[in-house]
C-alpha cells in the first residue's frame, strides 16, 4: 500500500521510530508514560522456561500476556487487575529484558516455539493472545504457526512488520541494513547508557512521568544485547503475508496521540490497517489520546475495546 506523506509525516515518523524502539542518545526528543514494577500480588504459580517466565493469577479462561521491548510482566498489572476474576492470567517475561537472562540468535523464533511448547504443556485450551508491540508481534506470529492453538488475538500497539509502519515499501530485506547498524549501535551501550536512554525512550511513549518512574527501573535490568537482538529481528522479519493463516479474530489497537491533523490520523490508520490487511478476520482500532503505551495512557478505552472484542470473539 502507497501512502502519499502528509504536511506533519516528521512527527509521526519519529513516533514511528521511537515504536521501533531507537534508545540510543540522542536519536530523539523524550516523550513520557510507565507502569507499575510490582509483580501481580495474588501470583498463583509461578513457572520458568528458557526463553521467558511466567506468572500466574487470577481464574477462568486462559489469557497470556506478552510484554513489550525491556518490558517486564509488570506492565501488564492494571490489565491483569480488570481480568483476573474472569481469566487465569499468565504473565510472560521475556529472555534479556527485566532481569531475565538472554539467549541467543535467533531469539524471537526461539521465544514463539517456547511458548507454543508452553501452551500444549499446560494443557491450555485456546488461550487468548494478548500483546504489547513486540508482544503483538509474537502472538500474530504464533497464531500464524499453530492456527489452531490459539484463540482471539489482541495487539496492543504491535504489528506484523514494523519496519513497513517507518516505510510502507520496505522489505524485510531492504530493512536489513538500518537495523544492523541500530543493532550495533545499541548493544554497544554501558549499562548506565542503557538505563539512562531507555528511560527517556519510556518518557517517549508514556503520558504520565509518575508511570515512567514506575517501570523504568524494571526496564533497565535489560541486558542492552538481548533488546538489540530482538530489535533486530523484529525489524527484519516481515510476518504480512503469513498471518493469512490465522483462524482466530483479531483485534490490532493503534495509538493515536501523535495523529494531528485529520489528514495524518487517516494516514496512521492506514499503515495500521495495512499491518493486518491479510488476516482473514481482523480489526483496527486507534486509541486517539493514548500514546505507545495504552494500557497505561488509556486503560478504559483498552479495556472497553477488549471486553467488547472477547465478548463476541471468545468461545462460550
């Protein structure tokens, strides 16, 4: 899909690339929002794979929660709080980030199969999948893979190619080339670099400062490798014509504090749709005073558009 620029196409580029999660100082002007760094209280168990931990609360159904970049499970606590008494939370942390210990190339493929081994272990019947940006990614990409070992899928600001959100005619191999070089350029930081440049990315893409403040310290555990890693491959992996297999509804939840003008909000929800445009049964939503981080932002509008979504899309 073409998308002709619009008159504000600078702004939404570099919240385009802040999406991306360009942390290096310097690369952008800081923005703000956070969650809470407390893990959930009522944790029921708690269970440990090789690419990623998980925490279990709450009962009913079963809903799996994927983080985003650096993010702990932590930033899923509010949203935990409003399913917990209607769905068995389980609450991932990923390899690398939040204190977690990374693994190797290739990471996020590596992450997907785990948690599909962790799906048919468990036992869980069609979970719902339910991510935030590299999080959507993942669980796009294991309903693509096991169409029928999941069930509805909910992004939360994440797509299948994020490289084509910054330009609708890149290709997972013309992306190649930036994301080395980002690749190298991140991994390359202190961990005092690290904490200090993922706080002002955090500040980028949160509303509110006391949020920020919240998670950060649990982001800057990440081990600046791991989340170079996955930005790499999340920048090279183009997942638009493989999600033509999901079976299962989709919800994909775009934000749109950095719309402006009418003409610029129809353009990112354009590139949101395109994202999504092959999946059989699909729909975008834009959260319009929600930055990156909706969950936090806006949590009544996420958590009205997933109730309403579930409600219809959820076997009975």
């Amino acid at each position: 899909m073409n998308i002709k620029p619009v008159k504000s196409f600078t702004l939404m580029n570099r919240h385009l690339l802040l999406i991306a999660g360009v942390i290096s100082a310097g690369a952008w002007t800081g923005l703000a929002k956070g969650a809470s760094s407390d893990a959930p209280a009522q944790a029921a168990d708690s269970a440990k794979s090789k690419s990623f931990s998980v925490q279990v609360v709450g009962h009913g159904k079963p809903m799996i929660l994927i983080p985003g970049l650096t993010c702990g499970g932590d930033v899923w606590k509010t949203t935990v709080e409003h399913f917990k008494d209607r769905y068995e939370c389980h609450v991932l942390t990923l390899a690398g980030f939040a204190g977690q210990p990374g693994i190797e190339a290739p990471m996020l493929e590596t992450i997907r199969k785990d948690i599909a081994a962790y799906i048919r272990q468990k036992n869980l019947s069609h979970p719902v999948m339910v991510g935030h940006s590299l999080g959507g990614f993942l669980s796009f990409w294991i309903a693509a893979t096991d169409p029928t070992l999941v069930g509805p899928v909910v992004s939360v600001d994440g797509g299948t190619f994020l490289s084509a959100l910054m330009d609708p005619n890149a290709t997972a191999e013309s992306a190649k080339t930036g994301a080395e070089s980002m690749r190298k350029m991140m991994e390359g930081q202190t961990a005092e670099q690290f904490a200090a440049n993922n706080k002002m990315f955090l500040a980028g893409m949160i509303s509110d400062p006391k949020n920020v403040d919240l998670i950060a310290p649990s982001c800057a555990k990440s081990d600046p490798k791991a989340v170079a890693l996955a930005m790499y491959e999340l920048m090279t992996t183009d997942l638009r014509d493989e999600v033509a297999r999901i079976k299962t509804p989709v919800l994909l939840i775009g934000n749109g504090a950095f719309g402006g003008s009418p003409e610029m909000k129809k353009s990112v929800e354009a590139r949101y749709e395109a994202q999504v445009a092959k999946v059989p049964s699909h729909k975008v939503l834009i959260a319009e005073k929600a930055k990156h981080f909706i969950m936090l932002d806006d949590p009544k509008f996420l958590f009205s558009a997933m109730d309403d979504f579930l409600r219809v899309s959820t076997p009975k």
